[in-house]
C-alpha cells in the first residue's frame, strides 16, 4: 500500500512516542510474521487487554507494514487521540448499521490498497475467566468473504501481566514477556463461492477464533477449550466493565 507522507509522518510520530515505551516496559518477541501476506489481509488477534492495540501495532509496525483498526467512533473524539487515528488513516466504527457498513467499506478500500486491516474478532474483551479467546462477532469473516481478502490469526501473551484486563494501572516490575505470533491463513476457500447466509458466517467466525484460540494454545502450552466461551451463556452484559454484573438483552449467539 503506497502511504502519502502525511500518513507515514503522523505514524513515525506516534510510533517514536509509543515504542521506546512499549521496550521499556516489555521484553518482547514477535514470531512467525513470516506469514503475513505481502499484499492486503485481515490481521484477528485476541484481545485479553486495553493495550493490546499498542502491542500488535508495535508489532506490526515493527515488520515494515501500516497497521489500521476498526476503532470505535467515540474515540475519534478524545483530544489528541482523535488527531492521531484520523492521520494514521484508522477506521471509525459506528453501532449504526449504516455507520458500520460505512466502516466496511473504507476497510475494503485499505484492503484494495494492499493494507492491513486489524479487527478484534471479540468485539470486546474476552469475558472468559481463563482468558481463552471468546465467541467471536461476524464482522470480520463478512469482511472476508466480501473482499476474498485473507484472514490471519494473532495470538499473544503476556501484556495482560502488564495491565491486567479492565486493571486501574501498570503492573511495571518485574519487566514483563510479550510473545506475539502470526498464525497461518483461515482456511475459507468452501465459503467464499456460496451466498453469504448467516450461516455461513458464523461457521466463517468459528473457524476464525477456533485459529486464534489454537495459536494462544501453543503461546500458553496449554489446550484452548473445545467449546468458546460465550457471554450471553453465562448472563454476561455484552459491554462494559461491569460484565457480570447483568445478562445482555439480545442473546443471540451473533450480535
């Protein structure tokens, strides 16, 4: 993807601002990226902490490619924030269906570009109490099938020792381990000739983070359970920090 100077002055700022923070704060390890495509793909790590989105994208970054985020709207709007996801080129999510096909297209139109999209499969952080990938949205297997873009899982492990999920503040000392690790493409290839049903797209879902939960398998040496958490399972609120404290409205398996 060609960047105009703008876009990759705005990232050499923020990068040189949050980068030598991240290496103080962490030891760090990226694995197997390798895989990436060198053309467009959809990136789908886990998501265990708030940091997470400085930790892929210094990861990212750091293997010479512009990392963009399906980020929420209301964060476009926090000063200096805002400035900095709209001059690296992010992509704000609206919960409106017409904000959220808006956010598809411009992700297609990064992909087209031969850029990475990053998308939080989770649409939150993971509710599971082990921190095992949870049931994921189907944003980013439509997205897929959509575009025939594809789709790398991420996993890592290790940041949510740094900032423990939905935690206060950093948990600086000891010096902590990050691993992040790309994993190799979904295989999609059955469900990208067929009408885009909705089933199709939670089975296009299932083996997005089933791929996910296998790669923070081997980062943990540890089996990921068979069966994926699943918030509205467990009378969990779909958003929030409060997760436990009530059941989501809506208990469809796909919101």
């Amino acid at each position: 993807m060609k960047e105009s100077r703008g876009t990759k002055t705005a990232f050499a700022i923020a990068a040189g601002i949050v980068r030598p923070i991240m290496n103080l704060m962490i030891s760090r390890t990226w694995r197997d990226f390798d895989k990436l495509p060198e053309g467009g793909f959809i990136l789908c790590p886990n998501h265990v902490t708030e940091i997470d989105p400085l930790v892929v994208g210094h990861a990212i970054y750091s293997s010479k490619r512009y990392p963009r985020y399906l980020a929420k709207e209301s964060l476009f709007k926090v000063p200096v924030l805002g400035t900095i996801l709209r001059n690296t080129g992010q992509v704000p999510v609206a919960r409106t269906s017409a904000g959220a096909s808006q956010s598809l297209k411009a992700a297609r139109e990064v992909l087209d570009a031969h850029g990475v999209i990053v998308i939080y499969a989770e649409g939150t952080l993971t509710r599971d109490p082990d921190l095992w990938p949870m049931r994921g949205h189907t944003g980013a297997a439509r997205l897929a099938l959509q575009t025939g873009a594809p789709v790398i899982p991420m996993a890592h492990w290790g940041a949510q020792e740094l900032f423990p999920r939905y935690a206060k503040g950093l948990k600086l000392f000891p010096r902590k381990r990050v691993t992040v690790m790309a994993g190799d493409p979904v295989d999609l290839d059955d469900l990208r000739d067929v009408p885009l049903t909705r089933t199709v797209l939670l089975e296009a879902t299932e083996r997005i983070m089933q791929a996910i939960a296998k790669d923070v398998g081997v980062l943990r040496g540890q089996e990921p359970p068979t069966v994926l958490w699943d918030p509205a399972d467990h009378g969990q609120a779909a958003q929030g920090r409060n997760f436990d404290n009530g059941a989501p409205t809506n208990k469809t398996k796909d919101k």
